[in-house]
C-alpha cells in the first residue's frame, strides 16, 4: 500500500470568487489517473463524505488520485443544484451539448458549452490529466448509474456497495459522459446515493469499492 502524499490546488475560483478545491493524492508518476467528484450539484452533499473517506484511507500503489469535494461551492453555500448564474453544471459540458431552459430552470444548460467558471475549471483539469477513472457523486436516486465505460467496473462497484446498477437517462452536456468520451478507454460513470445524510460506514464502502476499481486498472 502507498502513504499517500498530499498536495491541495485551488483549479479555479465559483461565480461568486469562492474557490474551487482539488486534494492530489498518491503517487504522482504512477500508471492510473483518477478522479473522484462531489457536489456538482450543490444541494447533493454525500459525496463529500466519500472524498473524506478516500482522503484517510491507504491508497494502491500507481494511483494518482484528485478529489474535488466540491465542485459548485456558490451552490453549495446556497443549498441549490445550480450555480450562482442559475446554470446546471451537470448541462454543461462539451459532449452533445443543447441549449436547454432559462435561470430558474433548475436543469438550465447555461449559454454555451464551458459557460461556467465551475465546469471550465474541472474541464481544464481533466483535459490535463486524462484521467482513465471517474466516478461522480450525486443523490437522490439510490443507484449505480451504467454511464458508458466499462460496465464491468460499474457492476462491480454496484455489487461492493450494494447498489443497484441501472442506466439513467443520457442527458446532453453531462459531465460524465463528456469525461468518458474525452479519455480513450475511460470509464467515468455516476453513483447516486439516497436522500439524506451519508454515515461514516456507508462512506468508507464507497471508498473501498473506488480503490478495488482502481487495484484492478493497476493490475
């Protein structure tokens, strides 16, 4: 097992001037770059728990880690999905993305692609690092969503953490599905906790069932 080392970054900074955090963890020369993400949307917290879970944990030899335990922190101060301009960060993105809504909208794409300083920053790091494993954290669904990279991982994970894996809708602009189709041979796919807090147990699961996925990308 690897001590991880530990290095804060600061990708960006929210509408409102907020920063936006990263943790790199691990082993910075090793063989898999991955990446775990909560609170895009920022009323979705239990991926928080997760990061803090992954942050105390030993890591595998030839992980590179990046936590971003929150990725909206405007929304997360305001207890909203959305940003301070009303976008959806999860609309956001490059792949296949539509104009959708208006502010007040509470699934508004924003103008553009990249309109937002949230997504541009995690774009940015992305686009850097490729990373080959991604898991984004969301509620209130209660499952493992088959979000388009192996799906043998995605089951596998459902399985450790005892979670139902299910396809949900693909929409256009999804962080998930740009990651997957930016990184050749990736598999970034959507875990959606219940509603309601997330206990320090069900946390350090999901952060076993991350570092299993990551074991076997190692090989």
């Amino acid at each position: 097992m690897y001590t991880s080392l530990m290095s804060w970054y600061v990708l960006g900074r929210s509408v409102q001037g907020r920063p936006i955090p990263a943790l790199r963890l691990g082993d910075p020369h090793g063989s898999l770059t991955a990446a775990v993400v909560a609170l895009i949307h920022g009323n979705e917290p239990a991926g928080v728990k997760v990061c803090e879970a992954l942050h105390r944990s030993a890591l595998p030899v030839g992980l590179d880690l990046w936590l971003l335990p929150d990725a909206n922190p405007d929304g997360h101060a305001a207890n909203t999905r959305v940003n301070a301009h009303g976008v959806d960060l999860n609309r956001n993105f490059p792949w296949k993305w539509k104009h959708h809504g208006k502010p007040g909208n509470p699934m508004f794409s924003g103008p553009a692609a990249l309109s937002e300083p949230e997504s541009s920053a995690i774009h940015a790091l992305f686009e850097g690092l490729s990373p080959r494993l991604v898991v984004w954290y969301h509620q209130p669904y209660g499952v493992v969503d088959e979000s388009g990279g192996d799906v043998a991982l995605e089951s596998l994970y459902a399985q450790i953490v005892g979670m139902t894996l299910t396809e949900l809708p693909r929409y256009p602009g999804s962080a998930a599905s740009w990651a997957n189709h930016a990184v050749p041979g990736a598999t970034s796919f959507v875990v959606e906790f219940p509603l309601g807090k997330v206990g320090g147990r069900v946390a350090q699961q999901h952060a076993l069932a991350f570092l299993e996925l990551a074991r076997r990308m190692i090989g």
